[in-house]
C-alpha cells in the first residue's frame, strides 16, 4: 500500500516587509523552536561545508531536526533540507522523518511592502506504520492537527516579528 500524499497549504498574512519576516524563518540557526509553540530541537543541526558564506548557501548546507508535538497528542519529528534559497522569497525544502516529501514557503509584498503574504506548502507521505494504517480513516483528524499546528506557527511568528518591532 503506497502513504497517502498529504497536498497541504497555509497562507499567512504578517503585517511587516518580507525582509524583516525572511530574517526571523530563514536565519542560517533555523530557529523555528524560538518562535513556533510546540516545536523544538530533535537534533543538533547537522551543517555539511557550505559553498561560500551567504546565507543561501549556509542554509543549504544545513539539516535542522524538529519535532512538532500535535494536538492529538503524538510527535512528529521530521528533518528539514533547504534546496532553493532566494534571499526574501523564497526556500523550498526535502523533508524526510515521520513525514518524507517537500515544501515550499514563499513570500510576496502586500500592502506597498509594509507587510506579507507567506505562502506555504507541504507534499508529504507519513513514514510510520500507524500513521499510514489510519490514514484513511483519520486523514481528516492528521489534516485538522496540521492546521492547528500551522496557526500556532502563525500566532508565534506575528508575536516575534511585534518583539523585534517593539526591541527597535
């Protein structure tokens, strides 16, 4: 039996440039744990040597290791691999762990550049046994967690970007 493909996708809509969004989800410590409730460290991040000291490259080099704990109560810890880093824009990345596959966050201006439209997405396939047993059942249980998650993502990003508004 082939994992269900999870076609996932959040749009958020954040009242700063997409400059000052950019330099809280893509710093080269991929610090999502600082930000994001309910996620954290698995791992070390594992950083091979990049091909020169920009941020896109040392963001290449780099696999962060998260674990997101979901409101149904189970973990899942899932590796993030940048592959396309296009500073402000966007970075598209392999995920692989409990869920395997791809994603890709986008940012566009809004608002004459005052604020932004952050584009995300998930294709992804569960990796454990029980999750690929229950999917189909419960696939709308996994995507309504999903989207709970990705709120919380949200709300924890809006409440930095106002800490470093307020910090300045």
């Amino acid at each position: 039996m082939t994992p269900r493909l999870f076609d996932l996708s959040s749009t958020w809509h954040l009242p700063a440039p997409p400059e000052k969004v950019w330099a809280i989800i893509a710093d080269i410590d991929m610090s999502w744990p600082k930000w994001w409730p309910r996620c954290s460290f698995a791992a070390p991040l594992l950083r091979t040597e990049p091909a020169s000291t920009s941020q896109e490259d040392i963001l290449k080099a780099t696999t962060a290791y998260l674990k997101f704990k979901a409101s149904l109560g189970y973990t899942l810890t899932i590796s993030i691999h940048p592959t396309t880093v296009i500073t402000a824009s966007e970075i598209e990345f392999d995920a692989s762990g409990h869920l395997e596959g791809t994603g890709r966050v986008t940012l566009s201006p809004e608002a004459e550049g005052e604020a932004t439209r952050m584009a995300i997405e998930w294709k992804v396939r569960p990796t454990q046994r029980w999750m690929n047993l229950l999917s189909p059942i419960a696939a709308p249980a996994f995507t309504a967690a999903h989207a709970l998650m990705m709120r919380q993502g949200e709300k924890g990003l809006l409440r930095a970007l106002a800490e470093g508004a307020a910090s300045k």
